[in-house]
C-alpha cells in the first residue's frame, strides 16, 4: 500500500537524518541576537594562573570604563575597547603556516567503492566459520566513516557468527562499550542486556548459532526454589562416607577411601597406575603424600569421580583439583574445573586473582572469563597497572597467546581505546606493537603498521613515523604515504615530501587528500590550487577551509574568512572550525557570535582547549560572558524556542549549554541537546548527552526512556520498544509514546501498522509537553496520514505545528499540496521555509520538486553549493543527463560524489546506468558495494542477480 515507507514516515521525526549545521550570524552586526546566551554561573574549569589574571585584568578594565549597567538590555559590544578584544586572544590570531591537516588513524582508501564491493563479495563466498574474521575487516574498512551504525552493524554480524568463546567475549565487550554503558550510573560490567548477543554467560559457550544470537538469554533465570534443591542435593552427594570404596589413598596421616574403578575412569595414567600391571593395582592402600595435592583435594576428587560435581566446593579446592588434573591429564575434571571456576567470575579483584591460575593452568575458559571482565570494565579497567601488565609487553602476549587468548581481535579492540584515552602514552605504543606481532593479514599488517606510525607522529618521534608509515606503505596502505611525506616534512625534508606526494598522485586516482597534503609541501598559487582542487574533489575536507580563511583574515578580509569557513560549518560541524570561527569573531569584536560557537564546541568536546591547546574553553567562556547581554533561564527558553524554530542548532545548541550550566542535573535539557547533536550528524557527543540524560533523570519512567533511545541509537530496536512499554506501563507520559511509534516506524509499515502509530501519536499529544516537542510530534502524525492518504488530516497537523512555530512543517505543508495537484501553492510553503530557516540546504532540495526543470535545476545548484553531502541533487542532475542520452556525464555525475559519499542510492543509481549501458562487470560491482552498506535492500540484490546472469552468460 505504501512505498518507500520507511523513508516517507517520519523523516523529520526526532531529526535523525544528516541535517546541515549552521550558516552562522551575520558577523557585522556585533548585537546580533543570535549569540550563544550570556552570563549567569558557567560551569568551568576554573580561572587559574595566566588565565586568572587575565580574567581579573577584564573585569577591572569593565569596571573602569562603566560601559554599560548590569540591568540594561541593550549593551552595544561595537562600544568595548580594542583591549579587550587583546585580552580575550593572548595567544594572538591563527597563522596559515602553522595549520595542518591530521593525518587519520583509521584505514583509507584511493578507491573506496571497489574495496567495499570486493569484501562483500568475499564475505558472500567464504566458509562460513570464516565470516566473523571478515566482519571484523569490515569493521575496521567502515571505521573511518563519518557514520558509527555501519561500523557496529558490521560489529554486531562478527559476533553473531563468531565460533570461539575468545571471539565471543571480546566482541561482545566491544559492542557494548560502543554504547560507553560505563558512563550509566548504577550499572554494572557484567550486567546482561538480556540477549545472547552480549550475555557474559552466552559468550562463555563455544559454538556457531548465529540464529539464535538475538534470542533471549537464559542467565539468572533459574527458580530459586529449584536452586535450593539443587544445593540440598549436592550436599548429599558432595558428602564422604568412609564404610564406602574399595581402595584408599593416603595422604600424611589421612586416609581417603575410593572406589577404584571411578578414580581409574578420571584418566589414563590412573587407569594404567589402578588397573594396570603396576603394583598398585594390587594394593589396597597407596601413599600418595607427595603428589602436590592435599586430603581435602584429594576427597573432592573422589567425590567428583562419582558425582561429576563441583559445586560444593571451595573455589580454593577447585583450583587445586585443576591443577591436580593437569599433572594427571584428567581431561574431563580439568574441564569441570575450568568451568565451574569461569561461572564464579564476576568482578575485577575475583578477575585479577584468577587469571594468574588460569594463565598458569592452561585454563582457557578461566582466562576467558578473566579477560571477560577486564575488557567489560573499559576504559576504566585501561588505568589500572595490574590489568595492563598482563597485554602490554611480549611476554604478556606470548602467556595469552599459551592459552589460545593473544589475538589480533583483542589488541584492535584494545588499541582503539588506548588512542581514544591518550594516543601519546606509552600503553598505546605497547598495545599497537602488540597488535604488529599479531597482524597476519594483509589488512592488518597495513592497519597496525599505520596506527604506529600514526601515534609517532603524534609524540614527535618522527624517524619511527616514518619509517612504519613506510612500511604500512609496503604492507599495501596507500594512504600510509601522507604519513611518510608528513614525517619527512617535520624533519625538514621539505622537497622529499612534496616528491613522494607528487609521485603518489601521479600513480594513482587522484584524491582529495592527495592535494590536500601536497599543498604543505608548495607556496602561493600553486598552494591555493592544490587546495581548490582538494575541495572540489572532496568538499568535506576542512583543511583547506580553514587555511582559506585564515589567509583572508591576514590580509584583514575578516567577512570574507568568516564566509569561508562558514562554508563547511553549513554541513560539517566540528570544534576545531567553530574554534576558528570563535577565534576570528572575538577579533572582529563579535563577541556573542564567539560565546554563541565556543559554547557549541564545548556541547561537542567537553574538555576541548582553545588556542593551540593553551585556554581550556570553559575559561574563555568565562571571559566572554561579561561582555555579552545577560540572559535568565526564562530568556534562555524564549531564545531556545526561537532559534529551534529557525532551524539554528548551533544557536541552538548554545543556548542548552548556557541552560545546563545554570542547572546542570536538568535531564530534558540534556535529551534536547542530544536530539540536536543527532541533527548535527554528531553521533558521539549525542549519545554522551543521552547518557547525562539518563543518568541525571528523576523518575523510572523518564530514565526507561533515555535508556529505550540510547540502546534504538545504537541498532537494539527491540529492546528500545520495550523499554519504552515498560515506561508506559509506570506512567504515561510524551517521550514514552513518541519513542515507541518512532521504533514501530523504523520498519515499512502496513495500514494497520500506520493506524497504530497515529494512535501513538495521537496519545503522545494527549500527554503534557512543550511546543517544540508537539510541534515534532504534530509534524510526524501528519506525515503518516499523508502516507495513509489523509490529506485533510494530514494539513490540520501541519497547520497546528506551523501555529506553535515548528518551522519544518512547511516542508510537509507542501508535500499535502502537492498531492492535491497545488503546486504553486507547495513552491510558496517551501519558499517560506527557505526564507525562515537557517540551514536550508534540505528546503531548496525539496522545493526543486514542486518547479520546471531550470529552476530545479537551480535550487539543487544551491542545496550542493549549501551541503555537497546531500545525495538527491546529483541523482536528479545524473537522472536528466541520462534522458537526454548522455551516459558517460551521468555516470560522472554520480562518481563525483560517490568519491567522498559512499551512499547507497548513488550506488544503486548507478549500477543501473551501467545496467543500461551494457556495463554489467561495473554494474556487479556498484550492488555489490550497494549492498555491503545494506545488505537487504530489495531492489539492488534483484538488480545484482540480473546484472550477475548477463556475467555469466558474456562468459
């Protein structure tokens, strides 16, 4: 009944969908009203040392010049005096010269597409037993892209068709500090999520069921009065009866009766010692007292001969039955032991006592569980001395490596939360030489070699960077030859550099990083041109934004630096271009414009520091404060309501930031900045600020909530439908019914489905709430009556958002009357929100739909020029050069963004040109990346089986 419903319901519901960032104020009207929110308490680092007296040198300076009283409305900034302005940038402006781009730790590609097709293909056609291996490649191939579900979608099918307990314990602690549960107050590590997938008891079972991987656990399900039982039962048979046995073991002065088959069925050599030609078949009484057990050992072994229990023992007794077992190849009993002994840890210190008599024993289960519990407590468990010392240096790996735990799995995951948490300490460097001894395959050779060099680079041990980017080079990492050069470059070798990054782009597809790199090495025009061309190759790249800007601002073009780097703001927001765009907003003056984008970079990086890492951004916060009108909590939800709909989330974000500082343990505060980081494509601080959310929630039912969105944010769609019921089921309430339709609408929805979320919907807005909630919430039941084509219900929400300002609904407005053949009247509502919205990119895209071809074609120019990430445009271009037979232009079309845009429609798109075009090798290959981003998509796996028999059939 419906098509595409996915992408037709809610598409604006909770703003999940890449929407751009910002244009920024008008920087020359110093009272603009869109800064960042004024004074009131900050939550900072503190004023201390330089910073302080600076502070102090401010205020002093504002008492003395009286500019304006404390209660005035209207303080001008055009009126503070230049010193200020030297006050708030001790550090000076930014040079152009010292600007450089990072080199990126993740593995990069000259042809992206081809290498997503060629695993995907190989994930297809290998054994099975063999595919955990290669999701893992696919992991490490999606990491360096912008978007974190591909990435753990790949993580999640590795564990699903992982086989060993090794595999199964570190992926599932991977997936589950994908979601930082460390930062959930009153969790625990070795809390289940309730589905296998993650179950600490699941991931000690070895065996390949990816099938039941989404299924139910069965931990801690067991009736405490069959508990009870079982315990009345083992005490009985744990019990020693000296009238029973026929035999006896002596141990000092103890005697331990047994019965001589059952020991003898404990192993081989006690087979052979009992029932064998020794002399000790033919006694009844044999001296064991030098055999490194004890009398209480040596009865619970005989207890186990006949019980094959355990579980009535001291864990102490155990750990000497397994060695026990070791020194007389009791296969079955080392087994038990190992067993019981992995079900008992459960916190860090059992962990750490243990892991030493696993390690000692060969106990592969014990170390298991172990390791389980010290990759489970990360990042924390990084800090410790203790757990370290057991993966850093090569003996350590060698003794995992002994009991089948040393892998290249492990030191990744390892590895990766080193450089998060410091990418400098010698921990990361000992981790990633330990990932090296254990790269085996082309891929991770090239990825450890290159994270190596990576992390030289960044202690300024530039001959080491060198030479294991070198090496990555020769392992088959093309982009390990930016590294080289850059090495090259720190220790002076200016030319070599520009050489070798000369030599690359001759041999190989020109890249955008490619140009990007080289033009360190040159000057002048011939620098400008390699960055032009950088942009127009990959107009994501933000280096050579920010060098264009910072150019400009030399030469005191202070408007045109701030268009520049606004340029990649419009749709790309990170804290290092709103720092620059802070940096030159306090020189112009525009301080509400500088407090406005300091306050963002700190909602997306906490801690950052500002000025080449000299001021920490709470402090100059502080600074700017005073100098900007002040704002009370009341003024702060006027000024949030305004900017959320103008569509401003930088504004946006500023004003929240402002708010928590005032209130920091305000719980809806922190969902409304994570709902505006998810607008921003900033998936991380997002979910940071879902986990605030929920930590700082007041009631069950608000927490049940904040955990339903965190766990649907991270691919659990289940679980957040139920978390959502439960909340439900305590208290009615907006976000609960609004989280529950949003999850059942993430799927093509039949008409009863349909009618079921407008229900919800429906209850939702019966529940309390505030405008900017309602207005989402209206907007979203009107876009499932347009997909049940109710029209007139569809407008009356529409309306009803527009009448309480929620912006976007414009955009569904037209949609209503474009279905009723209004199209002049669907151009107009777009237009208004072209007009009202800030970042509009989204709103001439949509208009291009409701007008003739040439001036569509010109509301597309501009939604590229505004956001070059948003794929319809050029489909649509590639879509007109196809009908009027220009094939090759469309497919270059379609190339050109797919270079910096792996998108799944693009590929779809053109894989069908190529279809057309009897280019049925290029078309296999375009499904075949397609689908490795989303493997159940209907349309290209038909497209692929089609364009695969016409393989065949040219063969």
């Amino acid at each position: 009944m419906r098509t595409n419903m996915q992408h037709n319901i809610f598409t604006t519901m909770r703003s999940l969908k890449l929407i751009d960032g910002c244009k920024g104020t008008q920087v020359y009207a110093l009272n603009t009203t869109g800064g960042g929110g004024g004074g009131g308490t900050t939550a900072g680092s503190g004023a201390g040392g330089v910073g302080e007296k600076l502070f102090h040198q401010l205020q002093d300076h504002l008492r003395a010049n009286s500019i304006r009283s404390k209660s005035s409305r209207n303080y001008q900034a055009s009126n503070t005096p230049a010193v200020v302005t030297e006050t708030l940038l001790p550090y000076g402006l930014p040079v152009s010269d010292l600007l450089e781009p990072q080199i990126e730790s993740c593995l990069k590609f000259v042809d992206f597409i081809e290498t997503i097709a060629d695993v995907y293909r190989r994930i297809e056609n290998c054994p099975q037993f063999e595919k955990s291996g290669m999701f893992i490649e696919e992991c490490a191939i999606f990491r360096g892209l912008s978007d974190p579900k591909l990435f753990r979608r790949s993580l999640r099918s590795a564990r699903q068709h992982a086989v060993d307990v090794h595999s199964k314990i570190v992926l599932a602690a991977w997936l589950r500090y994908e979601r930082r549960e460390d930062e959930l107050v009153g969790t625990s590590s070795m809390d289940c999520c309730g589905r296998n997938i993650e179950c600490p008891k699941a991931t000690l079972v070895a065996g390949y069921n990816p099938e039941s991987i989404y299924d139910p656990c069965i931990c801690s399900r067991t009736p405490q009065g069959e508990f009870d039982d079982d315990l009345s039962v083992a005490d009985e048979e744990c019990s020693t009866s000296d009238d029973s046995g026929d035999m006896s073991f002596c141990i000092g002065d103890d005697e331990i009766r047994c019965i001589r088959s059952n020991i003898a069925s404990l192993s081989t050599p006690f087979r052979t010692m009992l029932c064998g030609g020794f002399r000790e078949s033919r006694r009844e009484r044999i001296n064991f007292t030098n055999n490194g057990i004890s009398a209480e050992g040596m009865r619970a072994a005989e207890v186990y001969s006949r019980t094959k229990r355990l579980d009535c023992f001291d864990p102490q007794i155990v750990l000497e039955l397994l060695s026990f077992s070791n020194r007389f190849c009791c296969d079955n009993l080392k087994s038990a032991c190992d067993a019981y002994l992995a079900s008992l840890v459960n916190e860090m210190e059992d962990a750490l006592l243990l892991i030493e008599h696993g390690l000692a024993e060969n106990a592969y289960l014990l170390v298991a569980a172990c390791l389980q519990v010290f990759l489970r407590e990360l990042p924390n468990s990084m800090h410790s001395p203790n757990v370290m010392k057991l993966f850093c240096n090569s003996d350590a790996r060698e003794r995992l490596a002994q009991v089948g735990h040393a892998s290249f799995l492990l030191y990744y995951f390892l590895s990766q939360i080193a450089m998060e948490e410091d990418m400098k300490s010698n921990t990361t460097v000992m981790l990633l030489e330990r990932l090296t001894e254990c790269a085996t395959e082309s891929w991770q050779k090239q990825l450890a070699y290159h994270q190596l060099g990576v992390v030289m680079l960044e202690r300024k041990e530039y001959k080491d960077a060198q030479n294991w980017f070198e090496t990555a080079f020769k392992s088959g990492h093309i982009y390990s030859l930016v590294g080289a050069a850059r090495a090259k470059f720190k220790r002076g070798h200016k030319y070599s550099a520009y050489k070798l990054i000369n030599s690359l782009i001759s041999d190989y597809k020109p890249v955008g990083w490619m140009y990007q790199e080289r033009s360190l090495y040159c000057s002048g025009k011939e620098k400008m041109l390699d960055l032009e061309m950088a942009t127009e190759l990959d107009p994501t790249l933000s280096f050579p934004y920010k060098y264009r800007a910072v150019s400009l601002l030399e030469v005191n073009k202070i408007g045109a630096a701030i268009s520049e780097i606004n340029k990649i703001i419009g749709f790309k927001v990170s804290p290092d271009c709103l720092e620059l765009r802070a940096w030159i907003s306090i020189a112009m003056e525009d301080y509400e414009g500088a407090l406005r984008d300091v306050r963002a970079l700190l909602t997306l990086e906490p801690n950052y520091m500002m000025f080449h890492g000299k001021m920490h951004g709470d402090h100059l916060v502080e600074l700017l404060c005073p100098l900007v009108q002040q704002w009370s909590q009341a003024d702060c939800w006027m000024q949030l309501y305004d900017r959320w709909s103008s569509v401003d989330d930088i504004g946006s974000l500023a004003v929240v930031h402002h708010m928590l500082a005032n209130d920091p343990g305000k719980s809806l505060l922190r969902f409304r900045q994570s709902l505006l980081l998810l607008r921003l494509n900033c998936q991380k601080a997002a979910m940071r600020s879902l986990r605030l959310a929920r930590n700082h929630s007041t009631s069950e039912h608000e927490r049940l909530v904040y955990e339903g969105w965190i766990l649907y944010d991270t691919g659990h769609r289940e679980e957040a439908l139920a978390k959502a019921e439960e909340s439900i089921s305590i208290q009615r309430s907006f976000e609960a019914f609004f989280l529950k339709a949003y999850a059942l609408a993430d799927s093509s929805l039949d008409q009863e489905s349909s009618l079921y979320v407008i229900q919800l919907l429906e209850d939702a807005l019966r529940c309390p709430s505030d405008g900017l909630r309602k207005g989402q919430a209206l907007n979203n039941l009107g876009s499932v009556y347009v997909d049940c084509e109710k029209l007139d219900l569809a407008a009356d929400c529409y309306m009803n958002a527009l009448n309480i300002k929620h912006t976007r609904a414009h955009q569904g407005l037209a949609r209503v009357f474009h279905l009723k053949n209004q199209r002049k009247a669907a151009y107009d509502e777009m237009t208004k929100l072209i007009e009202k919205a800030r970042n509009n990119a989204s709103a001439y895209e949509k208009r291009s739909e409701y007008c003739d071809r040439d001036m569509a074609k010109s509301d597309l120019i501009m939604a590229t020029q505004l956001d070059p990430l948003r794929t319809y445009p050029y489909r649509y271009r590639a879509a007109v050069l196809m009908d009027d037979h220009k094939e090759n232009e469309a497919i270059a079309e379609l190339t050109k963004a797919l270079a910096f845009k792996p998108d799944l429609q693009l590929l779809h798109l053109r894989a069908a040109f190529h279809d057309s075009m009897g280019a049925y090798i290029s078309a296999v290959r375009d499904c075949e990346a397609a689908l490795c981003l989303d493997p159940n998509h209907t349309e290209t796996l038909e497209l692929y089986n089609k364009v695969r028999d016409q393989v065949k059939e040219q063969k």
